[in-house]
C-alpha cells in the first residue's frame, strides 16, 4: 500500500515525510527543494491483538509498542505541484508520474497563507486556492489520460460497451485503478463529459484528505477554519510537521518522553532555554490546542477510514497463533474491509491462492471456507495443499 503526498512547493511536504518516517530529506523554504521523489515507511497504529489474547507477541513484518500494532506503509513524497502541472509547467509531469501507484493522497497544505500558489513567500494568500488547484490539476492529468484511450476506442468501427470497459481498463491499469472502479463510475456518470467521468474516477480510486500544515504559525486556525466550511466534504486535519520533527528527535536523544501526543521532560540539564521555550509552545499552540500534531492522524485516518482497511493476523499454527518459527503473532496485514478469505490467501502468495483449501478462526478453532468475509483482528490460519 502507497501513500502520496502532495502539495505545492514549500508546503511541508518533506517535513510531513520526515516527521512519519525521520529519514533526513532536503528542507529548504524555497520552490523544488524536493525534486526527485523521497520513498520511505510511514506507520499506522492499531490496537495489537496480543490484548485480547493476553499473548506476548514477536513481530515480524510490523512492531508491538506498549500493546500498539505498527504496522508499515510506504509514502512518497513527490515535487511540489503549480497550477497548469497538467500541461507540463514546474515539474508538473515527473510529479503526476510519480503517484502512479498511490491509493490515496495527503495533501499538505501551508495553512498560514504566507506562501503563494507557487510556494513563493508572500502574507494573506488565501490557501483553499490551494485545494482547488491542486485537486483540478491531478483530475485533469487523468482526463488526459482517459482521453488517449477513448481515442482508441471512437477510431474503431464497431464497438460495444465491453470494448469501452476493456480498453479504459489497459489504459488506467498503470494508475493502480480496478476493473471494478472504472464499471462503477462509467454506470454513474458515463464518458460523454470525459473531464466529469476523469474527477469521479479520481476522487474513487486516489481519494484525498488535506493535511492542515503550520497549524502553530498565526493566523492558520481561521484559514483552517475557512477550509473547513469551503470543503464540508473533505476530511481536512490539523498538523504540524515542525513540531513532530523536534518531538522525535528530542524523544530520540532522551531529552524528553514523547508518547500518546503529550511529552515529558527527562533531563534537565540537557535542555537550555531555548529549547525549553520551543517546547513549551509545542505544547501550548499544539498538543494541548488540537490534541496532538496530526501527523498520526492523518496517516491513520487515511488508511482506515479512507481506504477502509482493515488488520488481519495470519498464523501457521491456529492452536500456538505462531508462525512456522514459533513468533507469536508474527504478521499483521492491511486489508480492504469486504476482502474474501481466499482473495486474502492470494493476496499472501499465488502458490497459496491457487492450493487453498479454507481456513481456521483463532477462538472457535471452527473451519472458514472461500467466501468468509474477513474482519477487523482476525487471527486465521489458511490450509492449502502443501504439495
């Protein structure tokens, strides 16, 4: 699963990138620091299943923190987008070719104002200029693209519904968009107006949600606001990247605890001043002001309510809820809520789909069959032939 991250120059974007992964990427305050884009592992956080079994589980392809799952997903931080990006402008191609392959995007947005449409310093710049651009632009680079394949489709002489299905599939398929995706929104809106069918299709398979960023600088809490009753149908959420930066790194050098969106101070003497005074307004214009930075919350929200995953535990051996190496609860996967068992058994593995036999629930030890719809902290173990 991939997360794009999106956003004119300057918005945040690498610091939102280095505040979820704290991999070292550039950050400057001038347009395209960002140019090639930083691919790195952000986290979920769910509630670890060990609870309910009172187990102490060993991780494998995620970590178990104070009863917390998280649970790995890639991000990629992309170059800044200007308006008419569509059509070539800034960087505007190699950016769009690069969300490819998200599910879903983040996009950031300098909630201050104090930068222009083109990430340039300014004051007073209204920032749902921002989402509007911003949004037009990606929907217009799929219009583009629906629009070469539906020129393959008028030039032949005889066609049919199916055809128009299949070729609009070959030409989408490299978006990461489903055959089942492109059906719904051709039943709801048609291709008679390709820009109508390009934005619906965009908004079904790489939907976006708008990280409010600077949210501690002035004047950003009435912008937010603004956004909020401009776009009552997005889902637009507080951060400050800054703040999550400095709280990470402090937390990493022992200055001080940082957990559950609040911090403690743990050596006094390795604090000066002003330090002390930064701290402080994190806390004060931050954490106790929204409730936490964001940052986790917009990954969370993305992954879960957005793209409506689900986590689910498979096990090799039901009775010891192991793996073949005795790990304990080793796995956890994201999964579309609504996903089949055996759809999930080739999601593991081809080998694993194509032998499948059915499956054990974890408390019941009962037998689960093909079409066993998956749910939230399932521990399953798959059988498949072995040979």
């Amino acid at each position: 699963m991939q997360v794009g991250l999106v956003g004119k120059p300057s918005s945040g974007k690498s610091s939102f990138f280095k505040a979820s992964t704290l991999i070292d990427v550039p950050i400057a305050a001038y347009p395209f620091t960002t140019i090639k884009p930083n691919v790195g592992m952000g986290y979920v956080i769910s509630d670890c299943v060990c609870q309910k079994y009172n187990l102490k589980c060993n991780p494998v392809n995620s970590q178990c923190i104070d009863g917390k799952r998280y649970i790995p997903v890639k991000l990629i931080d992309v170059a800044g987008l200007v308006p008419d990006a569509h059509l070539g402008k800034g960087l505007g191609n190699q950016f769009l070719d690069d969300l490819r392959q998200a599910s879903c995007l983040i996009h950031i947005v300098d909630t201050s104002g104090t930068t222009d449409a083109e990430g340039k310093m300014t004051s007073g710049y209204d920032p749902c200029n921002d989402i509007r651009f911003l949004t037009k632009e990606i929907d217009l680079w799929f219009a583009g693209i629906v629009e070469r394949g539906l020129s393959k489709y008028t030039a032949k002489k005889k066609f049919s519904k199916v055809d128009l299905l299949d070729i609009l599939t070959g030409q989408l398929t490299g978006l990461g968009i489903k055959k089942g995706d492109i059906q719904l929104v051709l039943d709801k809106v048609g291709v008679d107006d390709i820009e109508k069918f390009a934005s619906e299709l965009r908004r079904v398979s790489k939907p976006i949600i708008i990280a409010a960023n600077k949210i501690d600088l002035p004047g950003s809490d009435e912008n937010m606001k603004k956004m909020r009753e401009e776009f009552p149908d997005l889902t637009i959420i507080p951060t400050s990247a800054a703040s999550e930066i400095a709280l990470k790194k402090a937390n990493e050098k022992g200055v001080v605890e940082y957990k559950n969106n609040s911090f403690t101070i743990k050596d006094e003497n390795k604090i000066d001043e002003k330090q002390r005074e930064g701290l402080k307004i994190i806390e004060e214009k931050v954490l106790k002001t929204y409730g936490s930075t964001g940052i986790q919350e917009c990954l969370n929200k993305s992954v879960f309510e957005v793209l409506d995953n689900i986590v689910v535990y498979p096990v090799a051996d039901i009775n010891k809820l192991s793996d073949k190496k005795n790990n304990i609860l080793p796995d956890a996967f994201l999964v579309k809520n609504g996903t089949t068992l055996k759809e999930f058994a080739f999601s593991i593995h081809s080998d694993i789909g194509e032998k499948f036999i059915g499956g054990l629930e974890s408390k019941t030890k009962r037998k689960l069959g093909a079409d066993y719809v998956l749910k939230n902290d399932d521990v399953i173990e798959i059988l498949f032939q072995k040979r």
